[in-house]
C-alpha cells in the first residue's frame, strides 16, 4: 500500500480479511475514510493508526478487534467511529465526533 500514499477513501468491508490490521494502512498519510466494517481482524487496534491525522470516519464494526481509541491519538479530524459488536472503547474526550458502539 506504499505506493497508494494518494489514496483518500479505502473500503475493505465485507472481505474476509483475518488477523491484525495491516500496519501497512498508516502510509496512507491522507486518508479520510477507512472502513473495515465485517472482516476478521483481531488482536488489539494498532496505536500505529495515530499516523492517519486527515482521518474523518472509522469503521471497525464486527471485528474481534480489542483496545482503545485514544484521544492523545491526534485525531483531529475525526466526525465518526463506528465500533459495534466488539470489545474496544474510544475515549469519549473527543470532541464533535459522533460515536456508534454496542
């Protein structure tokens, strides 16, 4: 994915991907919209993504991710994180960002 650096939008739901998150996703240094919605990933939501500052909407729904979305992550331009159906939390200090758990 090095060479996607470019690259604003990244949907890789509903794929089937298994694991960790590809830290390879973090040279993705304007990314605004990365969903991962219905995959397999699991392990812990790598700290690494604090790199991905343009990011506006997460999804990470239905994983078996585990973890923290800090707010010392510099996210700042974060609106939206969906995290349904699985066993993370976001530190609920950001600000304006809508948040979709349980």
């Amino acid at each position: 994915m090095g060479y996607l650096s470019a690259l604003y939008v990244l949907n890789l739901s509903h794929k089937r991907f298994q694991g960790q998150i590809p830290l390879s996703l973090v040279r993705l240094s304007v990314l605004e919209l990365l969903d991962l919605l219905f995959n397999q990933f699991s392990q812990e939501i790598p700290q690494q993504l604090a790199s991905l500052t343009f990011l506006a909407f997460l999804n990470l729904s239905h994983n078996h991710l585990q973890g923290c979305i800090h707010q010392k992550y510099n996210l700042l331009h974060l609106r939206t994180i969906h995290m349904k159906a699985m066993m993370v939390y976001a530190d609920f200090l950001f600000q304006n960002v809508v948040v979709q758990i349980g």
